[in-house]
C-alpha cells in the first residue's frame, strides 16, 4: 500500500518555510539597520556634548585650565564625563583619566576608544576627543557610553527573542495548517482508490468550506457521476443483450440437437449440425461467463466472506482438475508446504483458481508442467499457477485482464472467449486482491496477492501428480 503525502513536501510547509527565510532575512536585516541608527543617534549626540566641552575648555588659558578641570572633575563625580590633562611625557596633570588612549589622534574629533579611569573603573566604550592646549600639552574629554550600549543591547536581544517566539509560532501554526489538508488528501486518496477498484459510489468529501480542495473534490464528484451513470448504461446493454439472446440460442441449440438426432450418421448434413451446435455451446459460454463477469463486478455485500484455509481450497481445485491433466499427460503439482487462512468468499475463489488452473491446463504443452501452489512470506500470502506454455507478452500482461482479450499465445489455435481472466480480475477487485503476470522460466506465473496472512500454518507434505505420458 503506498504512503500518505508527507508533510515535508507539501506546498503549504514550503510556504511556511519561504516565510521563515524571508521573515529571518528581514529581521536580521531590520536589526542591522535598528542598530546603525541607534548608534549614530547616541554618537551624534554625545559628540554634540563633547563640541561644546572642547570649545569651552578651549577658551580658558593653559594657567586657569587646570582649575577649572579639577573643579569639574569634582562637580561631575557621578556623570558620565571624563576629563585629562596630559604632559608631554604623558603624566596626568589633573583630571580623573590616568592616561591618555594608546595611538590616539590629537585632531579634536570625537573618536571611540577604551579609558581608564582614577576610580579603577575602565570603559570599554567611550566617546573620546583629543587637544592640544599648550605646545607640549594634551586635553583629553570623554563620555562613557557603557550604559547606552548596555541598554541598546537590551533593546535588541528583546526584539531577537521576540522575533524568534513570531517566527516559531508562524512555522508551527503552518505546520499545523499543513496537516488539516494531508488529512483531506489521506481521505480523498483512500476513496480514489475505492474508484479505482470499481466502486463508482464513492465520492470525495467536500467541508462546505470553499477552498481548493472543496473545489476540486467537487468537479471530480461530478465526472464521477457522469462515468457511472454512462458505464452503467453501457453495462446494461451489455448485459442485456447477453441476456436476451442467451433464450433464442438455448432454443436454437435445442432445435439443432433434435435436427441431429434425426439424421442418419451417414447423413453429410449431420457434421454441420454437430458444428453447428458446438458454436452455439460456444455463444452461450461466452454470454454466460459475461453476464458472471457483470455479476461479480455488481457484488458489492461481503455476506459470503469467512476464514477460509487455502491449503483445502488448492486441494479441492488440484483434485477436480487432475483427471483433465491426466488426459493430456501433464504433470500437475500440488505445493503446500506453505498454508495460510485468509478472508475471502470461498466459492468466487474457488472460481477464480478453477479459471486459471485451466487456462494453465489448456495452453501446456502435451507432456507439460502446471503448478499450483501457495507462498507465504512475513507480509504476504499469495497464490500461484504456474504453466510451462507459450506465455504472455509483458505488453500484453494487463490487456489480458480485460474483457474479451485473446492474446497472441491464443495463436496455438486453443478455444476460447477471453472472459476468465476477466472473472478472476473481478473476483480479486472485490477481495481486495492483487494480480501479477510474470513470465516464468518456461512460459507463465500467475499469482494472486491475498495481503498479509493472519494464521499461519505449516504442512510437511508436497503433493504432485504426474500423469502417464
């Protein structure tokens, strides 16, 4: 039985994850962005600052500059300036930063760097700006951006976490929304599959709800109905005329045998009536197995269904038709060293096999092999009729099933009206069953695939016949 549609590759999960791409590109690419401008707002904003500082500690002589910087440095303890005078040899002269940064330009531009600071805390993140004030020394000004960076990493890692918890909720509420339609695929595949066997019936469910699916299931439930409603119709005339003129023909076979046994045996009309009267039996067998075929396809009850043990059914088919493999010297073997019970109706069965094992039978050549057996595995049960004839072409493998098919190894010159395969199609199409055709070593294997056996049972015993030559 072949798998339901996997979630992974159905169109609705491939939309979730093109959004999950997508909705990851765009935030990663909104967060880049975020951050440029936070950062050029905070730095534009404390670069302002420290203008106005470099200005106004600018104007002051190099005499009162360091007055005025110790003073602020005092005034200032619990801000987030910093201030440094430098000697040429860079030895602080006043201010509360020990040194000036290592390779530091002196242009008066705002620039960010580490400091580190008289209280022993150092800052990873400062805005710096560098002066000289006197020939031979430097004024440094600084503004701690710690905390700001402390708080614009908050920001982000908020809108990170927030943004996963989106992009996860999206990608399950998808997933989720994925498998509401596998559902409806699962249950529109197994009713497809009821049409395929011929229940003309089914029809695919509809929700009400308008969407795709509804749609489809829809045009599909109306070709539906237009294919039983014109099969039925063609079934009917079928069946009808096969069972209108089973009557006249029964009448005329009776006719022409009462026309026989008034002739002489000498009588030269006598061998055209005898022909007569075998192309009639022929008609009415044809008829007959067509309006059986058209009876096994109508049966849709299981009332004859039970558990039924292969091993006696084989036997009772293999017992009736040894006495015909007798008459045209074949070896008919019986194998059941492998038995198993399955749930079938025994009398279509029974019916199905007494067609193949005399299509076997007839198309063997004289002194032949015909096998019958069945072959259990540990996930199948199946029966096989082997024959060592002409065989069937692998084109014509599924032709043969059909309706009124004679095939080319029917060029033998066998009668025939190329209904009993189509009896055993039908019969595995209401089991449930599978055929497979496969050519043997010498001509054909027919088997009949039964699902999984559910008792098993094993027989030492290989029963064979071999009939005089």
């Amino acid at each position: 039985m072949a798998s339901g549609p996997n979630i992974w590759r159905t169109s609705t999960f491939r939309l979730v994850l093109l959004y999950a791409i997508l909705f990851s590109a765009s935030i990663g690419a909104l967060f880049c962005f975020v951050e440029f401008q936070i950062n050029a707002y905070v730095n534009r904003q404390v670069d302002d600052s420290l203008n106005w500082e470099r200005r106004y500690f600018v104007a002051f002589t190099p005499a009162d500059l360091r007055s005025h910087l110790t003073s602020r440095v005092a005034r200032d303890r619990h801000s987030h300036n910093y201030y440094g005078l430098f000697a040429a040899d860079r030895s602080v002269i006043a201010g509360d930063i020990l040194s000036p940064p290592p390779r530091f330009p002196v242009d008066g531009l705002p620039h960010s760097s580490s400091i580190t600071l008289a209280s022993g805390h150092d800052s990873a993140h400062a805005r710096v700006v560098a002066i000289r004030v006197a020939s031979d020394e430097t004024l440094v000004l600084a503004y701690d951006t710690g905390e700001l960076v402390a708080v614009t990493d908050a920001l982000l890692r908020s809108l990170v976490w927030g943004s996963l918890a989106l992009l996860v909720a999206g990608v399950v509420g998808g997933i989720v929304w994925s498998v509401r339609p596998i559902r409806r695929i699962l249950e529109i595949q197994r009713i497809t599959r009821l049409v395929v066997r011929g229940d003309l019936k089914q029809r695919l469910p509809v929700t009400g709800r308008n969407d795709e699916l509804d749609m489809m299931s829809g045009i599909i439930n109306h070709m539906l109905s237009d294919i039983e409603r014109l099969i039925n119709e063609v079934k009917s005339v079928c069946d009808a005329i096969a069972h209108d003129l089973r009557t006249p023909l029964a009448r005329l076979h009776t006719l022409l045998n009462t026309l026989e046994s008034s002739c002489e045996e000498s009588d030269p009309k006598r061998r055209v009536v005898t022909q007569a009267i075998g192309q009639t039996d022929m008609l009415l067998a044809r008829f007959g197995a067509l309006l059986r075929v058209s009876e096994i396809e109508q049966l849709q009850r299981r009332s004859g269904f039970s558990d039924i043990s292969l091993n006696d059914l084989l036997s009772d088919v293999y017992e009736l038709y040894v006495p015909l493999a007798e008459a045209k010297c074949l070896r008919f073997m019986l194998d059941v060293r492998q038995n198993a019970n399955v749930h079938a109706d025994r009398a279509l069965m029974f019916e199905a096999l007494s067609n193949l094992v005399d299509n076997a039978i007839k198309f063997a050549p004289q002194d032949g092999v015909v096998t019958l057996a069945v072959r259990t595995t540990r996930h199948d049960v199946s029966i096989e009729v082997a024959d060592n004839g002409p065989g069937i072409p692998h084109e014509e493998h599924e032709a043969v099933l059909k309706r009124f098919y004679r095939g080319k190894r029917n060029s033998t010159g066998q009668e025939g009206h190329g209904l009993g395969l189509s009896i055993v199609a039908a019969v595995a199409r209401l089991h449930e069953f599978r055929i497979e055709i496969s050519n043997a070593e010498d001509g054909t294997r027919i088997s009949i695939h039964c699902g999984e056996p559910f008792v098993a049972e094993r027989s030492s015993a290989t029963v064979s016949y071999e009939a005089a030559a």
